[in-house]
C-alpha cells in the first residue's frame, strides 16, 4: 500500500516526509515523486521485543511518496502532480498555516480552506473529465444499453463531482465500488488534512480559517491533524531524558510524527498481527478483516497453501498476564479457522503442513 504526500509548495510537505521516513529515501525516477518507507511505530513491539529478547525486532513498515507540489497555472506541472497522485492509495493533504519570511506562500497569503479547495479543485476536475469522457464513449458505442447499469452510476458521479463533493462521499454498494475501482478515481482515495501549524499552537492545533477547515472535512468526511513540523524537527534531533523534557515543556506525550504515522495507517484500513519468539517480533501489515489462512499467506506462500489453525492469542491478555504459559492457564490461548478474521493486536502463530 502507498502513501502520497500532496499539496503546494513550501508548504512543510517535504520535511514531514522526511521526519517521516526517518530520512530513508530511495531515490526518485526520472519524473517521478521521492519514494521511502515508514515504520509505524507501536508500543506493542516494544513490549514484545522486552519479553521475548529477540535477535531481531521488526515493526509494521508503509511505503511513502512526497509528490512534487502542485503548481498553480502550470498545465505541465498539473499533468505529472495528477499522474503521481493516481500510484497512491491514499493521501495527505499537507496545508501551510505557517508564516516565514524567507519563504512567501506561492499565493501571496496564509489561507489554509483557500489552498484546500485550490487542491481538491484539481482533483475534482481530473475526475469529471474522466466520467464525462467515459459516459461520452458509451453513449456514442454500439451497444449503449448494455452498459446502461454503469451509464447510470456515472452520471451520478458527474453530478456529486458537479457540486465541488469527491465520489468517496457517495454511499456505494459492493458491486459499484468493483465496477469503479478501474477508473482510479482520484477522489475515491482516502484522504487526510494535516495543517502545519505554527509551533506555539502545536498543543492547541489553533490556525486562522480553523473553523472553516474542519466544517469542510466534517462534510466530506476528511480526518484533520495538526503538526508544526519546524518544532518535529528540533524534537527529532533529541533523544532520552532531553527530548521527554523538552515534551513535557510543550504539554505533548509524543511526537507528532509518531501520531500521524499512525493515522495514516489507519486511513489505508490497515492493522497489524504479530509473530513471537526469540528469533524475531514481527509485525506484519494487512488489511482489516482479512481471513486468517490469506493473513498466513503475507509469511509464506507455503503457510497459506497448506494452512491448517491459527493459533491465536490477544495482545492484552499477553500484556496482563505477562506471559503465554499465564495465558494458557488462563484459558485465553485460541485455535481459529482459515476464514476467522485476524484482529488488530493478535498475536499468531499459523500451523501448517505442505
């Protein structure tokens, strides 16, 4: 699953990406976005890793791509923004409510809604030009009529789009999100707001336009985080005692970074399982609700083909009792079929045989 990083320039798009990937970047492509991995980070590793002494500790990893800033009135760079926007899964907004001098908003003034909707402006236009081109193609096809169900569904979206609202605002039944899922539809993805603040109101995430900003997501249904990524950037520079002293001054429990890490998870649907033992604690990424004999599939082909149990314990059972011998005698340890759906927090361990 990808991640992308979208909105204008100098708007702090790039040093969260950074503070993000902890500076693991691999290199970009000719046109092509910077790409990097982030690891999600999760005190349920941590406490794992303490009990068990792994040789290895792994955490849940996303893969991240900071796309170019749009630039207003530039058709080129409107083209290659639109075209890295459709690799992503899904997308953070990142909006500048930040003054410095040095660097002029590229629209002359701080107006976070006016920046918002200049993006997402963009993204609707993309869209509509797709469902129009496309319901242009079937009414002049041959055999119109036997696309009249997916006709229909398209000049609904053409009137949602019409009205400046995403298609991801539209309540779809399973077969309409199959039937569009080809189109890569911009404003179907899962979005995020994440307003880059000045750093004294990192604690109070308070902004001019705030109200309208959060009436606008409330409307479509967008989740809206602030952050002052000047500020993530001192506190990543320091560690242990210093930087907890230096939380506790600002009145925060942890990074933001390690906060919107985490959001973004969730926004890609994702949860975590974990696998023990002294070797390696692992945490590994799937999507939510997926059966047990596919979740066995994303170790090993070979666990997936010839899956027979899961065996599985929940994380705050592990926590409360401190070990999986307490856990047993407590009747808490559980042996699942192939279609039970793995739970955020599991802790598995998969029998099979090929």
């Amino acid at each position: 699953m990808q991640l992308g990083l979208i909105g204008l320039p100098l708007v702090g798009k790039t040093a969260l990406f950074e503070l993000l990937t902890e500076n693991r970047n691999q290199g970009t492509g000719q046109g092509r976005a910077n790409l990097a991995t982030v690891r999600i980070p999760d005190w349920r590793i941590d406490f794992l890793s303490e009990l068990y002494q792994p040789q290895k500790t792994a955490y849940a990893q996303l893969e991240v791509i900071d796309i170019p800033g749009l630039v207003p009135g530039s058709e080129k760079g409107s083209s290659s923004f639109l075209n890295a926007v459709r690799e992503a899964d899904a997308l953070i907004h990142v909006v500048r409510a930040f003054e410095v001098e040095e660097f002029p908003h590229v629209e002359g003034s701080i107006d976070a809604l006016r920046d918002i909707e200049l993006i997402n402006y963009e993204l609707l236009l993309a869209d509509l030009d797709l469902v129009e081109r496309r319901i242009e193609r079937i009414k002049t096809g041959k055999k119109p009529k036997q696309h009249q169900e997916e006709l229909d569904l398209l000049e609904r979206l053409a009137g949602v789009l019409g009205d400046e609202m995403p298609i991801a605002s539209l309540e779809l039944n399973d077969e309409e999100d199959i039937m569009l899922r080809s189109f890569q539809f911009l404003t179907m993805k899962p979005m995020m707001l994440v307003v880059n603040v000045e750093e004294e109101h990192v604690r109070d995430g308070r902004f001019s336009g705030r109200e309208e900003v959060l009436e606008f997501a409330e409307e479509r249904d967008i989740p809206v985080l602030t952050i002052s990524a000047r500020l993530e950037g001192e506190i990543a520079e320091l560690e242990g005692e210093e930087k907890q002293l230096f939380m506790q001054e600002l009145g925060i429990e942890e990074p933001g970074i390690i906060r919107l890490a985490r959001a973004a998870y969730r926004l890609l649907g994702l949860i975590s399982f974990f696998t023990v033992g002294d070797d390696e604690v692992k945490a590994w990424t799937i999507s939510e609700g997926l059966p047990a004999r596919q979740a066995a599939g994303k170790i090993h082909s070979d666990i997936e083909r010839g899956f027979i149990r899961a065996e599985v314990v929940n994380f705050n059972d592990l926590y409360t009792y401190g070990s999986m011998a307490r856990v047993r005698e407590e009747g808490l340890f559980r042996l699942e079929g192939k279609d039970y759906p793995v739970q955020d927090g599991e802790i598995v361990h998969f029998r099979f045989n090929v």
